[in-house]
C-alpha cells in the first residue's frame, strides 16, 4: 500500500504531506512498531518504536485511514509470527542439553507476540469507539440522517469489527497454547527458515527528497517536560480521598492559588474580573480563619459554624464564599477536561466549559462581558507553549500529548473535589439559583 499521508513536524511548520510506501524495504520496521489511533482526531494514527521512532499521522479521510490501519495491522501480525518462528528455529535442535533453552525461548516468544496482540486490540477498541460515535452523530444530526454517510460509517464499523474479532481469536489461542503458532513452537522435529519471510518483516518508507526522519524519543513514565502542571507544588491529588468533613482548609485554599495562575495564562487583561473575584472569595475564607485557626481547620469546620449561627445567607460569609470559590473551580475544571481531549481550541474549550458551569448563574451584563473576553484568548498552539518551563520544549511532538494528559488528569482531581463540596451543599440546602450581574 503507499500514498501521501500528512505528518505532524513541529509546531513551526504544522502538519506537512508525506509519501509512504508499505513495502520490503524503508525506514520503519512494522512489526517492530506500537500503531496507536488518535482518540478524538478521526483522522490521526501514532506510528511508535519505543525509544527510536515517532510518527504523528494524519488520513485524508477516515475510509483512508481505515485502510492504513488494517494494512499495517495486517504486515504487524504477520511480522509477529515469522519473527517468533525464527526466533525458535535458531534455539530448536536434538541436543537434550538444550531443552530448557528452547522452552524459555518459546515462552519469551508467546508472551512477546500475545503482547503485540493486546497492543493491537487496543488499537482496533479505540476504532471501534470512533466508529460507533460517528454512526450516532450522523443518525442524531438530522431529522432525516445521511445514508451515504451511514453506509460509508457501517462499512469502516463492520471491517475494523471483523479485525479485532480475529485479533481476539488470536489472543485466546496464544494464551491457552491452542494454534497452529503454538503446535509450531511446541514442535521438537526441525524446522527451517521459510524462504519468504523478508515478505513478513515490511517497513514503512517515507519518501521525502528534501528532509529524512528523525529518530524521537518516547515519552516516558515520569515526565519529559517540565510543565505547568508538573510544577504545582500543590494538587487536589492530595485531596480526593479524603471526604468533606476532612479537607484541610488553607490546604485547599493554597492548592486553589495555584490553579488559578493557569487564568494568566489566557494572556488578556479582560480575565482581570475572573482573576480578582476568585481572590475575594479565598480571602473571604482566610478571615473568617484567621478568626479561630484551631477551630477551622477544615472547610466543613467552617461553613458547619455558620449552619449552627444561620448566617450562611449573609453577605460576604464564607459559606457564599466557598460556594463561588467551587464554581469557579468546576469551570476550570470543565476547561481542563475539554481542553484535554485535544479537539478544542482555547476559545471553544472555555465557551463550553462556561456553558457548563458559571453561565447559568450569570445575567446578560455579565454574559455578554464574557463573550467579549472570549475574544481575547491567546491561539491554542501558544498557550500551549505557555504552559511549558522552557519554551523551546515547544518544537518536540511529544510536549502536547504530556500537557493534555495532565489537563485530564488534573480535571479528574478538581471535579472530584467540587462533588464533595456540591454533595455537601446540596445536603443541607446551601445551594442557589441566584443571578448575578
């Protein structure tokens, strides 16, 4: 197969169009090579050799990359097979001395290739999920839904279905030693190198006269680049597993601080407003601390004290203060996580994250001075940058996945602890429906 497929460079010169071939020779051996898809671009796939090569691919169309994918999870299952058969060829012989050899080196080889073979199932789940989220966004779109678009989605659902059914055949096979692979290794009569297994090991070529590839490195565990969010000297992480009743109070307000300065971020005067109410409320809190710090100790030490004096409802009390310190939270939280799934722009990502969280408790002054912050918002590839340490991180094409993982990540944290606080409130009747501005 071969055909120009769009390769993402650095984020000076963006997505370029490559020529690849899948043949006998190149740049890339296949079976070698992690095939990861993108889980919200439908036309992206990662092209991985742990700790030599990365490709960042982008289809022309889903169909287009449909093919791309089955084609070389194809060359990777039959690479797979004629390298594990050689592997115990070589170690195979009639010397009883080497027995033992032998089984350890069939064992190495099941396991390496049932590995490969979960890699793979994990690719074509990932198709799958598109696939079925695409056929119910065609049918949900119009009254009448586009059948050429219907066909064409249920035709890519029922070959990517027919692939990791056999891949999942193939995997309980190897795990129960029940195929021909199996019998094949398991085997003590001789056997011989298959004349055509060149045809087996196919690489992948890019066929650029200008530039060559690059050999990248793989993001590791810990972390690659030194972000925003991997210099927080304080987490929610800390936090999820406690319940209400026991989250430290100046705890919790100095995590918020640090959050919150990912509002410089946006670049723009216009979140002053945002920026200032936030502190008000911390400081709100820390007075009403400062009041008795034995005694409030936690959050629930605090609003609990204004429960049992009813002045939950006065103004400037830390029960209101909490209660737009969490809303506020949840926004930023609902940003991160819609940010983090990588199609949103900075602009989108916050409209849909108001959307959800503060804009219901906003009158038309306030919402329409919103709407005109929006405009402001820096572009997604510089605050992008702007959440790096060292800026130059920026030209490595790893950087963006490091950051959108930890935006889910630390989503995750900050909407864990907003439902404590909602649950909460909700319990002993502290929420409200008021509109501001």
């Amino acid at each position: 197969m071969e055909g120009i497929l769009f390769k993402w460079t650095n984020y000076y010169n963006g997505w370029q169009p490559r020529y690849f071939v899948l043949n006998e020779t190149g740049s890339c051996l296949v079976p070698a090579c992690e095939l990861k898809v993108h889980p919200n671009d439908p036309l992206r796939f990662d092209l991985i050799i742990p700790g030599e090569q990365f490709f960042c691919l982008k289809a022309k169309s889903q169909p287009e990359r449909q093919q791309w994918l089955v084609a070389l999870g194809t060359c990777k299952s039959r690479g797979t097979k004629s390298s594990t058969t050689t592997t115990t060829t070589i170690s195979n012989n009639n010397n009883n001395n080497n027995t033992s050899s032998i089984f350890i080196s069939h064992i190495n080889a099941i396991d390496n290739e049932l590995k490969i073979k979960v890699q793979e199932l994990r690719l074509y789940e990932t198709v799958l999920t598109q696939r079925i989220h695409g056929i119910k966004s065609i049918a949900n779109d119009t009254p009448i839904p586009d059948i050429k678009k219907l066909d064409e989605s249920t035709s890519m659902l029922n070959v990517t279905c027919d692939a990791f059914i056999y891949t999942l055949d193939e995997c309980v096979k190897l795990a129960t030693g029940d195929s021909s692979q199996s019998l094949l290794l398991l085997s003590s009569s001789s056997s011989t190198i298959p004349d055509d297994i060149s045809t087996y090991q196919q690489t992948f070529s890019q066929i650029d006269s200008t530039k060559s590839i690059t050999a990248t490195k793989i993001l590791p565990k810990e972390f690659l680049y030194k972000t925003f969010f991997s210099q927080l000297p304080f987490t929610f992480a800390k936090l999820t597993s406690l319940a209400f009743k026991d989250i430290h109070s100046e705890f919790f307000l100095s995590t918020c601080e640090e959050y919150y300065f990912l509002i410089d971020k946006f670049n723009s005067k216009t979140f002053i407003p945002l920026r200032t109410d936030v502190n008000g409320n911390i400081s709100k809190l820390r007075r009403k601390i400062s009041n008795d710090p034995s005694k409030f100790q936690t959050l629930y030490s605090i609003v609990n004290d204004e429960i049992i004096a009813k002045t939950t409802k006065e103004k400037n009390s830390a029960t209101d203060a909490l209660l737009w310190l969490k809303r506020s939270l949840h926004f930023l939280g609902c940003f991160l996580h819609e940010f983090g799934q990588g199609d949103q722009n900075v602009e989108d990502a916050i409209n849909k994250a108001y959307g959800q969280t503060l804009k219901r408790f906003h009158g038309w002054i306030t919402r329409g001075i919103f709407s005109i912050v929006l405009r402001s918002v820096p572009y997604r590839e510089d605050f992008l940058i702007s959440l790096l340490i060292d800026p130059s991180d920026g030209r490595e094409v790893l950087f963006e996945r490091q950051i959108l993982n930890e935006m889910l990540e630390h989503s995750s944290y900050i909407n864990i602890i907003v439902n404590k606080i909602t649950e909460f409130y909700i319990e002993h009747e502290l929420e409200s429906d008021e509109i501001i501005g």
